[in-house]
C-alpha cells in the first residue's frame, strides 16, 4: 500500500508560516493534484513529501511507514520537475540510467527498464542524443522517463507541462493520463492551471495562502465550490458572484430582482450569489438590463462580458447564433441550474437543490 498521509503538516520559513495544518489522504494509485495561485505552497509541500524540503512540524507516512526523517532515496518517490533538470553533458540513455547506475543495479535489468520506459513514451529513437538536441516536449519525457525506470512507489509532479507550448501541453497531459492509467502509481500533480487539475485529477487539493480550501473530485467542486475563493478559482471563465440580501421574501440583488428562497436552511442577511457563465442568458425582452462591453469567439460557443444596470460586470456564455455587438443593450435572465450561494463570510450554504 502506498497510500500518503498528511497529518497537521505545517512549514515556516523564519517567522513566516507558509502551509498551515495540511491534513491530506492520497489513497493508493490515485492521481491527487495541488491546485492554487502562485505563492500559495503547493512547491513547498510537494518538495516536502519528497524529502526536499524538511517538515517544521506534523507527521508525513507514506505506507505504513513515518518517512518525516528519510532521505528521498529512501522514501520511494521519484519527482519530475517543471525545468526537466537533466544533465547536459549526458545522452537520453545515460540520464534515464544515471540513478540505477549509483543504485549498483544489474546491467541487464537497467536495460530492460530503459526499453521498456522508452517504448511507452516513444523516445527511443531519441536515445544516444544529448539533451540540447531534443525539444521542449522529448526533453520532459526523457525526465518522465527518468522517474519511470526507479519504479517508484510515489510519481511527484511539479508543473511539468508549463515549459511547452499550448498544442504541446495537451499532448503531454494526455500521456501523463494515459501512464497513470497504465502503471496504476500513486501520483501528486502540481499545478496552478485548473483546467489541467480538472482533466487529470481523481482528487483536487485546492490551496491558497498555505492553507487547504477544498478536497474533492473535479466535479465536486465544480458543482458543490466549499467557498468564494474555490468558487472563483475552479472553472473557465470564472463564476459570475453578485451581492444579494437573504431575507423571508427571497434575495434581494441590485440587478435581478427578487430570487426565490432556495429549499433549506437560509440564514438571514449578506449573501453572495453565484452564477456560471453557461447558466446567464440573453434575451431580447425581459430580463435584467445590461449592455454588450465585449464578444469573445471560442468556436462553437461566444463568450459575452455584460455591465449591468447597477456598474456590476458578468459574463454569459452560449451559443454562437444570437451574437450581439459591443454596445447592445440587451436582458440576462438566470437559466435553471442551482445557484450557488455563499454567506457573509464566503462559506458555501447548503441548499437542496430545487
Ligand atoms: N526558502 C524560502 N524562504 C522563505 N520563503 C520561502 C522560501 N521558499 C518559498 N518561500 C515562500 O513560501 C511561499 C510558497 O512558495 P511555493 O514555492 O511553495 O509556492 P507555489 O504555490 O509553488 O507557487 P508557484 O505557483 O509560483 O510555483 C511563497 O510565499 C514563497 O515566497
Ligand atoms: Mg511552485
């Protein structure tokens, strides 16, 4: 079993704390992403499961074992960094076999481990080049290759796609999918790119300021966001958030009117309310008044950022065969999805849906 548990893990630098009270489970062969802006810790407690950064205080296991004191060797993980990091002066084959070669490993099962990594990432006609005579992508799955041939227990990932270009990165996602799918490893898998964290993930760590806001599957918190910031964070383009007063008629928003009270429990006063981007129509009567400030064109669907009557912006997303200009005045009315809605301190209230 490798599963990884985090219990209370906090880090400081000095006098400044930087992750605080981490509690985290990593079941066996799962893909658990770190997600979160940049500076929010997900590097630090990355590098401190590997062993590259030492815990200030709380208990890390991997398996059954407390690993807080082992050297990375002895932990059983390999880790990919976003920089590649391999040797210059070396060929693809002497980078991938350089570990097993100080492990005094047997020749012949170095081979076959660097075959057999070579064959599932296609690089081997690649391996007698030097680094500097492969692209940005080879380069990153020479250092995936790298890590598959020490058979890890425990794959970690520190943004390893954010050095390719956008067709690319795509590509190398998909692999990283289909090798998880293939060895059935335990990995982490940072990054601040939500879109990567919801299409690789079976479970999503989302961070911010050194703290955890929200675990869950992608579209647990897509759906079910704990809080305004995992609200905000999880989902393209944002969630729309309005201001709104609770009270027993309903809520009361600047630009909507009265909404009906959701069933459930409602506390009274501040409320936030949130709204995607997909669940704002437009109309040509009725509706919320607003005017077109600017069209985006994704292909199949338009993108069209919206002021409000009240100064308040939003943005609706919808098909491409209603497209207004800039300068339109036209009405939003909300479509038939739960709101979402958020008390006066930005925690999620729980209504059952309608
Ligand atoms: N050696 C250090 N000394 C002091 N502070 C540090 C040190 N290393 C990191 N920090 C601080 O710890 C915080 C978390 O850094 P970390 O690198 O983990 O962020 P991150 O979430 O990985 O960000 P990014 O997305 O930019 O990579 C940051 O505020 C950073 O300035
Ligand atoms: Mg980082």
């Amino acid at each position: 079993m490798t599963d990884v548990r985090l219990d209370k893990i906090c880090k400081t630098y000095g006098t400044v704390e930087v992750l605080k009270d981490i509690d985290l489970s990593i079941e066996d062969g799962e893909f658990c992403v770190f997600v979160g802006p940049s500076g929010c810790g997900k590097s630090t407690l990355l590098r401190m499961i590997a062993g590259l950064e030492e815990i200030t205080s709380g208990d890390l296991s991997i398996g059954d074992r407390r690993v807080n004191s082992l050297s990375p060797k002895e932990r059983g993980i390999a880790m990919v960094f976003q920089s590649y990091a391999l040797y210059p002066h070396r060929t693809v084959r002497g980078n991938m076999e350089f570990g097993l070669k100080l492990s005094r490993m047997d020749r012949r099962e170095i081979d076959a481990r660097i075959a057999r990594a070579a064959k599932m990432l296609q690089i081997e006609p690649l391996l007698d080049r030097r680094p500097a005579q492969l692209s940005g992508g080879q380069r990153q799955r020479v250092a995936i290759g790298r890590a598959i041939v020490r058979d890890p227990t425990v794959f970690l990932f520190d943004e390893p796609l954010s050095n390719l270009d956008a067709a690319l990165r795509v590509e190398t996602r998909r692999e990283i999918a289909a090798l998880h799918e293939k060895l059935g490893t335990t990995m982490i898998y940072v990054t601040h790119d939500q879109v990567e964290a919801m299409t690789l993930a079976d479970k999503i760590v989302v961070l911010n300021d050194g703290a955890v806001q929200q675990v869950g599957t992608p579209l647990e918190l897509y759906d079910t966001p704990a809080n305004l910031f995992v609200a905000g964070f999880i989902g393209s383009p944002r969630m729309n958030l309005f201001a709104g007063e609770a009270g027993p008629e309903g809520i009361v928003t600047a630009s909507f009117g009265t909404l009906p009270r959701p069933d459930g429990p409602l506390p009274e006063g501040n409320v936030t309310i949130g709204i995607r981007p997909e669940n704002l129509h437009l109309t040509s009567e009725g509706g919320a008044r607003a005017r077109v400030t600017l069209v985006e064109h994704l292909g199949n669907e338009i993108l069209v950022e919206l002021a409000l009557a009240d100064g308040q912006k939003a943005v609706a997303q919808g098909p491409r065969n209603h497209c207004p200009t800039p300068g339109d005045s036209v009405g939003v009315t909300i479509g038939s999805e739960p709101l979402h809605l958020f008390d006066g301190l930005g925690r999620r209230i729980e209504t059952r849906s309608p």
